[in-house]
C-alpha cells in the first residue's frame, strides 16, 4: 500500500511509499511521543565556526532550546541523531535536559532502532527532523516526518511537514509547537507563565 504525502506547506503531491497511512496538518503530530532530531542544519543553521587553535564553534537558537524544554515538560521524549561530533553539541544538550545524545551515526538507522526499543516505541510515535540526505532512511520510516524550510528539495519530498522556518532560527521550536497543539497540550505550557485564564 503506497501513500500520498502532503504537507502544510505544499499542497502538492509527494513521494509516494512507506506503506503508512497518510499524515496530514496534525495526524501525525498527535501520535508523537518522541521528537528525534539532526543537528547540523536543524537545531544549527549548518554553520561550524572554527578557531585558530582548531576548536569548534556553533550557534543555538534561543527559541528552539526552549522548544525542546517545553516538550521534556509534557512528557514527550527527545534525541539526536547526528553524524558528527561536537562538545559543544554535547554541553549544550545536556543543558537542556537531554539524555539520547547520538552523535558520530554515520547510518542514522541503528541508533534510531536502538533508541525505539530501549523505550518500547513504534515508528509510528516517533517524529524526525531533518534536512539533508543522510535523514532520509529514517524519514522513510517514522509516522511523522518533518523537513525543515532548508531542507534539500530531496528530503522535503519525505516530509509529511515542512517547517516555515529554516534550521537554527526557530524550526525545531515550531516543530515542538505542532505537536503540542495537537495533544492539546500547549494550554499547559502557557498556563505556567499566567498567559491564559
């Protein structure tokens, strides 16, 4: 059984395959219980500043960590999958509270299977934020695929979503907000800061 892909920010059809029923605008986000994510180009802007002395370099953006914080708070679980490894990357997470940091994954699928068994999770809980081809075997295979607005034209065609924002200025915390909104569980993100009655 093959499925159409749409995605809220292109209505036209997408790539056809998977054999997973269809997710469009929150189907997906509903079901989510862990968001996993890339770095580079998707918590970063891609950018890696490099000193005279050879020491790594990168830029968060201030939204998306508190994204990924708000997510810890409504009981939703979070990881990344990268390709490379980064201190920085390392000190930054664990600043924000998360524990599955997989970095130097050169094939982004085992990590993934490991992090689905160790919490009991089908793929279909589980959505994935990516932007370049080394994300698309694990786009292929979660329930709710996100691209960000950077994405290369080949990941996008995987997404079942497709930020507004590019990677590194606010696309993950978009992310985080979908999907809150769509378990009807950003009223208690908001209730905390007295934003709502």
């Amino acid at each position: 059984m093959s499925v159409n892909r749409r995605t809220t920010q292109d209505a036209s059809p997408a790539h056809k395959g998977g054999g997973r029923r269809d997710r469009t605008h929150n189907g997906g986000a509903s079901d989510v219980k862990m968001v996993i994510m890339d770095v580079d180009g998707v918590l970063s802007d891609g950018s890696i500043i490099f000193d005279t002395k050879g020491v790594e370099y990168k830029v968060f953006n201030i939204y998306d960590g508190a994204g990924i914080v708000y997510l810890h708070r409504a009981g939703l679980k979070t990881a990344i999958i990268s390709g490379r490894s980064s201190k920085t990357v390392l000190y930054r997470l664990k600043e924000l509270g998360m524990t599955e940091i997989h970095q130097n994954a050169k094939q982004k699928i085992e990590p993934l299977n490991k992090i689905l068994a160790k919490y009991r999770l089908s793929f279909d809980e589980v959505c994935y934020i990516g932007d370049d081809l080394p994300d698309i075997p694990v786009m292929k295979q979660v329930g709710y695929a996100v691209a960000v607005r950077n994405a290369r034209p080949e990941v996008k065609k995987y997404a079942h979503f497709i930020t507004k924002n590019h990677g590194g200025k606010g696309a993950v915390r978009e992310v985080a907000e979908k999907i809150l909104k769509a378990q009807n569980k950003w009223k208690t993100i908001l209730q905390r800061y007295d934003t709502i009655s």
